[in-house]
C-alpha cells in the first residue's frame, strides 16, 4: 500500500537561495573585471575612440536645438575620426 503522507526531500538550496547566490556571483565577477580594466591603461586610440562617441552623441543632442554648434561637434568629431584612421593603418603596416 502506498502512504500518501510522504513528502518529498528537496535539496537544501531553496530557488531564491540559489538565485541570490548566482547574483553575488556575478557581481563578484564583475567587480574583478573592473578592478581588472582599472589598472589597465588605455590605448591612445581607445581614448580617440570614446572622445569621438561623446563629441557624436553632443553633436546628436546639439542638432535638436542649436544647429550651428552641432555641427562644429560633427566637425570636430570627424576629425579625431581621421586620427583614429589614420593610427589604425600605422599600427597594421
């Protein structure tokens, strides 16, 4: 005869236990990756690279109010472009 009063034995870890854990996880994780990336210095065309996106996204949020100084971003942003090009095929050859 089967008892109908048996439970069943999960294992210890709970799911909300086992997600919580997961996230502590990765957030460790992803602290030593920026502790990582803090002590590493960046190229000269990595920081070419993150002018250019700030002067592009200026220039974007410019262009909805004042022209005249969009453009000069967009001016300004094409020519920290042609940097990067030009460091680009100097480090390839």
């Amino acid at each position: 005869m089967i008892n109908s009063n048996l439970t069943i034995n999960w294992p210890s870890l709970h799911y909300d236990q086992t997600i919580r854990t997961f996230i502590c996880f990765t957030k460790r994780l992803q602290l030593k990756l920026i502790m990582f990336n803090f002590f590493k210095k960046k190229s000269e065309i990595e920081v070419l690279q993150l002018e250019y996106q700030k002067l592009v996204s200026e220039a974007y949020k410019l262009s909805h109010t004042n022209r005249t100084q969009s453009d000069l971003k967009t001016a300004e942003a094409e020519a920290i472009g042609k940097r990067i090009e030009a460091l680009t095929k100097s480090s390839t050859s």
